[in-house]
C-alpha cells in the first residue's frame, strides 16, 4: 500500500511574537523577514530543502514569500516548487499568507517576453498564477522600469491587474525616486494605490539613502530591502576561501568583483562589530536594514534551514547605538554603491 504522508501542522505560536510591520500607509503588514525564492528554489535544486525553509519560515512568522516569473533556473521553476509546497502544506493558511510575484525580466522569446507592456504584464501574471496554482496574488511588482513604454501603459496594467482581482495589491522594484513619484501619481489618478517599492539595500549599497526612501515615506508607501547580505558577501562565510556551496563559486548572480581584499577587510571588521553584538554577521546585516523606519522588511535568501534560523534571529537585537552605527559607516560606507545599486535578478544563472 502507499505510504500516505501526514498533514504537516503549522506552530501554533507563530504569531506570538508580533514581529511584523505596516507596509506605508496601506492596510498591508508584512513580517519584518520575508523570504525570496529566486536562489534555491529552482528546478535545479533540492525540493525536500525548499520545503523545510518554506515550513520553517512559516513556522517563525514569516508569512510572505517573494516570488517573481523567471526566478530557478530554470526559469519559472521557483513558482512551480512554491505552488507544490503550498498544495501540500500551505493550502489551508492561504488567507495568512502575502504571496508576491512579478514580471520585468525576460521570460518568453519575442517582444512580449520581458518589460513592461501591458500585453507582458498580465500574460506574464497570468502564467505565475499557474504555476502557482494561484487564483490571485497579494502582491504584483513591475520589476524594472520600461524605458521604451509608457510609464501610464505599465500602470495602467497594474490598475488592471488590480481590478480583475489577480493582484490585491502593486508595486515597484528599482524604480529611482523620481520615476517613483510617476508612477505613484498615476496609479493614484486611476484609484490603485502603489503600495510598496522593493529596492537593494545593504551596508555596503545606499543609493536608497539618496532619496529613495525619503519619497517612500512622504508618499506614504512601504519599502522591502532586497539582499540586505550583498547576496552573502555580509555573513561571515567567505572569510577563508569561498565555500564549494556558494553562490559565489557558481557562473551568475554573484559578481566576481565583490570578493576583493579590500572587501573582505571591510567584512573582517564588520564581523568583530557583529560578534561584539552578540550577533552574527548576517543577523547585524539584517538588523542594520530595519534599523531604518521606512524599511517595512528585510528581504533575505537562504540556502538551507540553519542559514535561514541564523538570520531570523536577527530580530533578537535590532537596537543599534550610536557609536556601533558610526563605526559600521567607517568600515561599510559606500563601498559596494556602484557594484550593487544596478542589482538585478535577471542574472540568476540557466
Ligand atoms: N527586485 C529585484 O530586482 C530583486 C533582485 C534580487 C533579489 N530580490 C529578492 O530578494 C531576495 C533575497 O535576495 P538575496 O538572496 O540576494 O539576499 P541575501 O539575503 O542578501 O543573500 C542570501 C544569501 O546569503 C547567504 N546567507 C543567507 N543567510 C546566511 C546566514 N545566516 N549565514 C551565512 N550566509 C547566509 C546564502 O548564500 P549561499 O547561497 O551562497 O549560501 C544566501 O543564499 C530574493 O530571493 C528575491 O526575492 C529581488
């Protein structure tokens, strides 16, 4: 006979803690921590390990999980696997959950497979509901601005998406303060909010203290801080050789300029702050994102479940004094601005 596997039981103490935080000015709370699936979640990689990191997320109150069409490799793999965990764990918490995805980046051959046309977007959503196994979404991003269409087509799309219930609510991803405000003016015009920008931000990349987040906050919007560890480099696992399992040791995301000697001495200092903390690195690096009161959540990746646990302890210290902030200036400040500000997920590896 098969073997019939269990229903899984949630913790029932999730929410005890109460670590999460209202999105701007909307009705929208996201955990302080969310999880996003664009590295280890591909078809490539282990389904049992994304499964526990879903689980184990969960089950610490990360309640959103960030998505988008072409994140695996390969593409369009990590909503498959999500959509899998979700039929056999999740189903029944849906209405606990803020699931978000979102198009920008290529995904199809031809002209509709990647910006920010109207005919891209909701065909784009229509197929990560799919995937997903979705009627709706509560979160829908344009991923990139469009330099080609009309900002109002892109919007426009997204009041769409909005209005035939695909998407509860929109959003932004690297869009510069000023297209923010475009963007924000028009969905407003059409009577759909433009609820959250999801920029990078880390340590070592600030070009969101250059005006971004002061916009974010006069117009009332959320802000999540994508790679809040430069993508690992603000942990402390390159500080002897980069590990066989790692994203820098793999072709893609992880820009091979990153791991310079300079860098890496910068890291060494930023550990012993940490370690004077009581805190591993990671934690600080989460911690030293949420510090700042536009920043509704840290948007972090995890490789397997004790990374994951590492970096949701971040939440035990989010107290920084004044000297540890100017000491983390002297060893961080802006040294990977030019490196990361351009970060995008369009290069996770094939
Ligand atoms: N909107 C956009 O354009 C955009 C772009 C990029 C990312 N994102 C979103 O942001 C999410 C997070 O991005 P990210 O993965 O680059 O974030 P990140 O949190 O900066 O980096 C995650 C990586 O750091 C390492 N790590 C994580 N926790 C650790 C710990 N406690 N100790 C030691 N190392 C640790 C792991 O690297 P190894 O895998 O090497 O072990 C992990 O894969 C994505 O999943 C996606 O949802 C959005």
């Amino acid at each position: 006979m098969a073997e019939v596997e269990t229903q899984w039981m949630a913790n029932p103490n999730r929410y005890d803690d109460e670590t999460y935080n209202r999105c701007g000015k909307s009705g929208l709370i996201l955990p302080k921590i969310t999880l996003g699936l664009w590295q280890n979640f591909g078809g490539v990689d282990v389904y049992e390990t994304q499964r526990a990191m879903i689980r184990r997320a969960f089950d610490r109150g990360v309640f959103h999980f960030d998505l988008a069409n072409n994140y695996g490799p390969p593409p369009g793999s990590a909503e498959e696997n999500f959509g899998k965990v979700l039929a056999q764990d999740l189903k029944r918490h849906r209405d606990e959950l803020v699931i978000s995805t979102k198009a920008g980046y290529r995904m199809w051959p031809g002209p509709f497979g990647e910006w920010g046309s109207r005919k891209y977007l909701i065909s784009s959503l229509d197929q990560s509901l799919q995937r997903m196994g979705l009627d709706y979404v509560d979160i829908f991003y344009s991923h990139r601005v469009d330099p080609n269409t009309p900002l109002a087509e892109t919007m426009g799309a997204l009041d769409q998406i909005v209005r035939s219930g695909k998407a509860l609510y929109v959003g932004i991803s690297s869009y510069s303060p000023e297209m923010t405000r475009q963007a924000h003016a028009i969905l407003k015009d059409l009577g759909t909010p433009c609820v959250i920008h999801q920029p990078s931000y880390s340590m070592v990349n600030r070009w969101v203290e250059e005006g971004l987040l002061d916009t974010l906050s006069e117009l009332g919007m959320g802000c999540i801080a994508f790679s809040p560890l430069a993508q690992g480099l603000l942990t402390n696992k390159y500080l002897n050789g980069v590990p066989e399992e790692s994203r820098a040791a793999l072709e893609g995301s992880f820009q091979p300029g990153m791991l310079t000697e300079e860098n890496l001495n910068r890291v060494r200092a930023l550990n012993e702050i940490a370690k004077r903390r009581g805190q591993t690195l990671a934690q600080m690096a989460i911690a030293w994102v949420l510090r700042r009161p536009e920043v509704t959540s840290a948007l972090i990746g995890a490789r397997h479940v004790q990374q994951l646990d590492n970096s949701l302890d971040a939440l035990n210290n989010l107290e920084f004094s004044a000297e540890e902030l100017a000491e983390i200036d002297k060893y961080a400040g802006d040294a990977g601005v030019n490196l990361w500000q351009q970060s995008s997920d369009s290069q996770a590896p094939v």
